[in-house]
C-alpha cells in the first residue's frame, strides 16, 4: 500500500484548501489523504460551517495563532519606543518612520478589534516615555495624560488593520496618521497635540514639506515613508519565499518611492525672500530656586527680567552689542500685575525706558471684573507705556483653568491650586511692536495649527513660554522642536522667550540661529529677516488636513463596504446560490 507523503505536513506549514463542492467552504487537504475520513471544513470562509456554528475570519498566518499572540505585541511595543526616540532630546529622527514601519508590520491584515489592542500598546510605550516631563506635575497626571493619549492610536491602529488589506494600503495608512492627529488636537477640552509626527522631523530631508501643508503633511510623508518601508519589507519577504520575480519588482517600486518622497520636498517648496533685516533681542531673565514665599518668588521673576534688561542696555551704550529695534520677554516675567502693582509697573517702565525701545512683556493681569486672570503679552513703549495687548487663547485645561470645577475640587485637594481660571482671549495675537508687525502665541499655542497659523501674518513670530516647572525634562527641547518647524511652515523668524529656558531665535528655514542653556540668565541679540510674503501652507491653511483625514477615513469605509461584500458573497456561495 503506498503511504501518502502528504500526511502530517500541516501542523508547520500554510498548506492551500481545496473549495467543498457542497458548501462552498474550503476544507482541509489533510481530510483527503486517506488517513482520516472526518473532513474538517477551514473556519478561514468566513461563513457559517455545516454543524451552524459561526466561522471567524483567520487571513493572516504567521506560523500559528500562538506566535502571532506573543510577536505582535512585542512589535508593537517596539514600534511605540521607536516613535519616542525620534522625538527631543533624542531625536534619533531617523526612527519616527521605522517606527511606523513596525507598527504597520504588526497590524497588517489583523482583524480591527486585535489590531485596536495593538494600537493602545504602542501608544502606550509612546507617549510614557515622551510625555515623561508631565513627571513634574505628578506620577499619577503623568501616567493619566499618557494613557489618555494613547487611546488616540485605538481607532487608528483598528482601521490601520482594516485598510491594511486594500490596494494602495501604504497612502492610506499615512493619511489615518494625519486624522489621528487631527482628532487628539481637537477632543477634548481643544485637544493635546504634543507630540505629533511632524514635530520629530524638524532638520530632516521631510521638513520643507511644511511649507507646503503645514504640519499635517510632514506628519503624512513621515508616514508614508514609513508604510513604504513596510511595503517593500513585505514583498521582500514574499518574494524570497515564493521565488517570483514581481514581487522583488514592486518591493523595489517601493523603496523607490521612499527616495522620492524624501528627495521631493526640498525641490518643490520655495523659499520666502521678501522682508528686511530687523535687530532683535530676547531677554531670559530666569527664575530663582531659593525657597522663597510665593510673593517674594514672583517678585523675583520679576527682578531678575528688569535686571537683564538693564544689563543689555548697558551693553548697548559700552557698544558690546547691536542696538536692537525691539526686545521680548517671555511668559510670566511679570505675575505681579502691573496695572494693579505700582512697584511692578514702575520697576518695568524704568527697564523699558533705558533700552529705549518697545518691549514685549509677559504679564498675568486680573480680569476686569476680578474674577479670572489673563495671561497677557504687552506692548511696552518706553515713551507711552503700556499698550496693545495680547491674551492667551488656549489656556491650558487643569492647569489654567480647571474644567467640572465644583466636582473635581472636592476630589482631587491638589485643584486647590488653581483658584481662579484663566480667561480666554478673544483675539489673534497680531500686534505692532517697533518697527514690525509680530505674531503673538503664547506657550503650548505653538503646538497648534490654527492659533500659529492666525498670527502668521505677522513679520516676525514670537513664542513666550514659562517651562521653569518642566526644566530639565523632555519638553522645553519639545517645543523648540516646533517653533523651528512653524518657522518653516510660514516662512517666518521666531523669537522664542522663556523665563528659565530654552529660549532661541530660529531663522525662517529653521536652523537655530541662538539658543540659551536653561536655569541661567541670557541675553540675545540678532539681526534677523522679517519677512511680508505667505507660504502656500499659510495661504491654504487647513486644507491638506482635511483632504487627508478624509482620504484616509474614505479607505476606512471602502474597507468595510469590501469586507460585508466579501461575507456576501462566500454566504451565498455557502448556501448554494
């Protein structure tokens, strides 16, 4: 009797099934090799099998349900930390897309709920370690933020997995970046969009993409490149394993597409040229550590900025630096109310009088009615003093104001804190300072598209900070990673100031013309373009990332409209229709 060869071959290897012609369901070729009469019908259809039971869907093999369980995760968890790295102060940018390279790998072809869990891992081992300067506030907020952001990657990663099995699979993928990104800096509260892709790639051969589409399409190149490598990893993989000739091809169609993306950019966007040389100066007064009272810190602040100020006066009259035209404070130099403090309005006149030219001030002032604060940028002529004014938009949920007041008091006494809410302002920030015309945001407003993109009208851009909380943390170099990238979307310098650091001026290309150390006084003067005419980024303004996100949720829904398709017709066939 000739023993069949083929018996035992499927407890390794992915062996093709041969279609029932009863049922339509595709059965084992373990049933035909005369060793076993029990015919085991594939739970691979997707239909109901004979017996009723409802068959799941298991496209994707690995080598066995077991090694996908454990592999996948830890791909993940990878692809998570390689996102984290690419980010400041590593900024290894390399890895952002090799990052989404790996987390693409581990949700192609996985069904949308597995490929959700696998979403919340990676953004877990994301946005732990690079949201870790959140620490400085509290382990317990810190964890709670990154938790809260992670789930963001949820819905993306399922309908990563879903649109994974479509032709075309690597723009679309690129494009649900750009939707989650859109999502998490909106919901709640006005959303959290720290760390987003495009804020990694801010000196990389994907930066100049910005002037194009702002940072919605830096978030979608880096991604694409990303999903490129994924694709050509995957018809590498296919290609030696099936000995075909056309996968090797499409594999390399994919890295050359890689090449084009990173080389297109710096081709395609042109260079604003417009504007004159305008001296500038960027005063880093720093914040004491003394373990003084909360008057007397505040009052030191304060000190300190109008001390510095003094000294880059002096140095002005001994001809040690250029005169400037115009000089920037950062956020809370002042927390003593000018208006309502007499010492701090005289103490702030006399700086600004001896530089001699008009000084923006950050303030904190009392609202008219006494009820909220404003965080105010001030316009400070040494001749009339106080003028315009610009008053933070965005103030910061649970750290400027404190949503669900009356219930969240009585739970968490670390609220007590804040007893008044910040105000929100009305306005752009768009002012006249000297000689130009700036653009005011005010701390993490620089994160968000709509508020730089308000003031980019402006000749040159400022950004007033106060990271003295977060110092030595992640953050600081975070957000001066996004100014540089703002100052290449619009095409603008940015004056960043910051009361203990980093503060910096950035040319309108991005490359960092100054930048302090932090916990240190510093002085810096420059002379630095100010430019008049608009990127095609600031002239179509949020466009792109409309267009994309609805790319990549049209691909979402034509996934599912080929899926139901799918269980149609197999149903069909398996009824015999």
């Amino acid at each position: 009797m000739a023993h069949d060869t083929r018996v035992g071959r499927s407890s390794g290897a992915d062996e093709p099934d041969a279609p029932d012609p009863a049922s339509g369901a595709r059965v084992d070729t373990s049933a035909r090799t005369g060793t076993d009469s029990r015919a085991e019908t594939s739970t691979r259809t997707g239909v109901d099998s004979p017996d009723g039971a409802a068959a799941a869907p298991r496209r994707v093999r690995w080598r066995g349900v077991r090694r996908a369980g454990r592999v996948r995760p830890l791909v993940a968890v990878a692809a998570g930390l390689l996102l984290w790295t690419a980010f400041p102060p590593l900024d290894l940018i390399v890895l952002a897309p090799a990052g989404v390279a790996a987390l693409t790998l581990a949700l192609r072809g996985m069904p949308a709920r597995a490929g959700a869990w696998l979403g919340f891992l990676a953004g877990a081992a994301f946005f732990l370690p690079v949201l870790t300067g959140i620490v400085k506030i509290g382990p317990d907020a810190w964890v709670l933020l990154s938790l809260v952001q992670a789930l963001y990657f949820v819905p993306m990663a399922a309908a990563m997995a879903a649109v994974s099995r479509l032709r075309g699979w690597p723009v679309w993928i690129a494009a649900l970046w750009v939707a989650q990104e859109l999502a998490r800096g909106s919901v709640p509260f006005g959303g959290f969009p720290w760390a987003r892709l495009a804020f990694s790639q801010t000196a990389t051969l994907l930066t100049p993409y910005a002037a194009l589409g702002g940072a919605p399409l830096v978030t979608f190149v880096t991604a694409l490149t990303g999903t490129l490598l994924a694709a050509a990893a995957v018809c590498a993989v296919r290609a030696r394993r099936e000995g075909t000739r056309r996968r090797g091809v499409t594999g390399a169609a994919a890295a050359l597409g890689v090449i084009a993306v990173l080389g297109a950019g710096a081709q395609l966007v042109p260079t604003p040229t417009a504007g004159r040389a305008v001296t500038v100066a960027v005063v880093q007064g720093n914040v004491p550590r003394l373990g003084l009272d909360f008057l007397g810190q505040r009052k030191a602040v304060l000190d300190n900025h109008v001390r510095q100020t003094h000294a880059l006066a002096a140095q002005v009259r001994a001809g040690r630096v250029a005169r400037p035209e115009l000089v920037v404070w950062p956020e809370n130099a002042s927390d003593l109310d000018p208006y309502a403090e007499p010492d701090a309005y005289t103490a702030i006149d006399a700086a600004v009088k001896d530089v001699g030219v008009p000084v923006l001030v950050g303030a904190l002032v009392d609202s008219a009615d006494g009820t909220q604060v404003e965080n105010r940028g001030i316009v400070w002529d040494p001749v009339t003093g106080p003028g315009d004014y610009y008053v933070k938009r965005h103030p910061v949920p649970f750290g400027e104001y404190l949503p669900f007041r009356p219930l969240l008091t009585e739970l968490i006494t670390r609220f007590e804190r804040i007893p008044r809410d910040f105000a929100r302002g009305t306005r752009s920030g768009v002012m006249r300072l000297g000689p130009v015309t700036i653009g005011d945001v005010i701390c993490f407003e620089v994160a968000y598209d709509r508020e730089v993109r308000d003031v980019a009208g402006g000749e040159l851009l400022v950004v007033q900070t106060n990271n003295a909380t977060y110092g030595r943390t992640s953050l600081p170099p975070q957000q001066i990673a996004m100014s540089r990238l703002r100052a290449v979307e619009h095409g603008r310098t940015i004056l960043v100031a910051a009361t203990s650091g980093i503060s910096a001026v950035v040319a309108p290309d991005g490359r960092v013309l100054s930048r302090s150390a932090e916990f240190t006084p510093d002085l810096q003067v420059a002379a630095v373009p100010a430019r008049t005419d608009r990127t095609v980024a600031g002239r179509v303004g949020a466009a792109p990332e409309w267009a994309l996100t609805l790319l990549g949720v049209g691909a979402v829904v034509g996934a599912a409209g080929l899926r139901r398709r799918r269980v149609h017709t197999m149903g069909n066939e398996g009824n015999g229709h």
